[in-house]
C-alpha cells in the first residue's frame, strides 16, 4: 500500500506540476479557494508545424505552443480534482479514491482520499515539506514535468534529441543540476501524449488520452500513471472533473500543520 502511496504523490508532482483546481463537494478533502465563475474558454493557436527535419528545440517550442503557449507559461496557480484508481502489481482489481490537486510555482498541495483504504495528503510550501506518509518526499513541483516547457529557452536548460516512438516525436529538457524530462509529442499537433520522470532512482511514465481547453491552455484530463518497481508496475488512471486556473488562493493552502 505504500509503493501506491508513494506512486501516486510523486507521479502527481510530475504528471501535472503545471495544473491544479478548485475543491467540490465530491473533491477529497481539501483547503478552501476564493472562486470565480470560469472566462470562456478561447483557442488555442495551432502549433508550429512538425517535420522529420524538425530539430529537438522546433519540438520544444511546438509543444508549449500546444500547451497555449504565453497563457501556459503565464499561469500562477492551478487546481486539479478528480477521480483516481490505483492498481497494484498483477491486479486487475483498482482502489478507487478521490484526488485534489494544487499547484503555484514551486508550491504543491495533493491530497488523496480512498476511504477505507487510505487517505493521504502531501505539501510543499516552496521551503519544507510534509507528507502524512513519513519518509514520502517529493521534488520541487517547479523542476519537472509540463513546466519544463515554460523553461526550455531560457539560459542553464538544454535540448536534446531522443529516439521517436512510432509516430510520436522525442526530445530531453535538462536544467542545469541534472534534472530531465523526456517528452513524446504528436507530428501532426504537437501535443505531449507521454514524459517520462527520473527521481530519486525510479522512472515515472505518464500518457495522455484526452485533453480540454481552458482559458487558452491545454489541460490533460484522462491520463494514465504507470511506476516500475522491483515488485513489477503500479498504475494509476485519472480523470479530472474540475478545472480552474489563475484563482485566489486561501491562506490555508499550503500551510503545514
């Protein structure tokens, strides 16, 4: 039950270190946020156009366009809440739960309830962190994942090609202490189907199925976690319910208590 817990905070840092959301009556439990009703939505610009003579950095700046380009790097907070089932090794049978995730900068808030099983919750306040799991650490939420496309240009970052997988296009975001991202996006609209997370000496593999637009910027809303270990490989499927970007965030959020 652990190397679920464990699965499933770190791979949710990764997966969406970019995205997070306003709680519901159906979220698990979560702090409060000062709500507004969503803008519409607008569309996002079609991305550069992919070609097999593309360099690695053409890709990087495809995918973030993608993303939404100015209004994906420009986002200051974002709440994600939804449904999550967590398969162990070899089961066919998932733990259902509930998840609600925030994210502003380097700052992270996860909490998971899969009542009775486990309920979990996991803060980084930018400085320390805490984890309802002791011994359950998670990188800075600002180092890994979709962000990194926000950073790709700018000076300690690197761009590195790596083999494609079938029709999908590759390529390597390194910051300057070593840590990388590995993306695969669509030839035809550039959008990051799977990335691949190193931490802490174990590879987090994240694929994409279906994406929303919200306010300009390109939200993964089912997506599937896949975590090799030792005891074979954990997944976990998400499906996010509810989306806000850009909101007034209470006090309480990423306090530790």
């Amino acid at each position: 039950m652990k190397l679920i817990l464990l699965s499933t905070a770190l791979v949710l840092v990764t997966a969406v270190a970019a995205f997070a959301q306003s709680a519901s009556s159906s979220s698990a439990s979560a702090p409060t946020v000062n709500s507004s009703p969503a803008p519409a939505v607008s569309a996002i610009p079609a991305a550069s156009s992919i070609n097999a003579n593309s360099s690695p950095t053409e890709l990087a700046r495809a995918a973030l366009a993608a993303q939404g380009g100015d209004k994906f790097k420009n986002l200051k907070n974002v709440w994600l809440v939804g449904t999550v089932d967590l398969y162990a090794p070899n089961s066919a049978q998932s733990i259902p739960g509930k998840f609600s995730l925030v994210t502003a900068g380097p700052k992270m808030r996860l909490d998971v309830d899969a009542s009775p099983a486990f309920k979990f919750k996991q803060i980084y306040d930018g400085q320390q962190s805490y984890s309802s799991i002791p011994g359950v650490q998670m990188p800075p939420a600002d180092r890994f994942g979709l962000v990194v496309l926000t950073k790709f240009d700018q000076t300690g970052y690197t761009v590195t090609a790596l083999a494609d997988k079938k029709k999908l296009r590759g390529f390597r975001i390194t910051d300057s202490e070593g840590n990388s991202t590995d993306f695969y996006i669509d030839a035809s609209t550039g959008r990051v189907m799977q990335y691949l997370v190193p931490y802490n000496g174990y590879t987090f593999g994240i694929e994409n199925s279906k994406f929303k637009e919200f306010e300009g910027v390109l939200v993964p809303v089912n997506y599937t976690q896949r975590l090799e270990m030792p005891q074979g490989a954990f997944f976990a499927e998400y499906h996010v319910k509810d989306v806000k970007l850009n909101q007034q965030l209470g006090d309480d959020v990423f306090v530790i208590q």
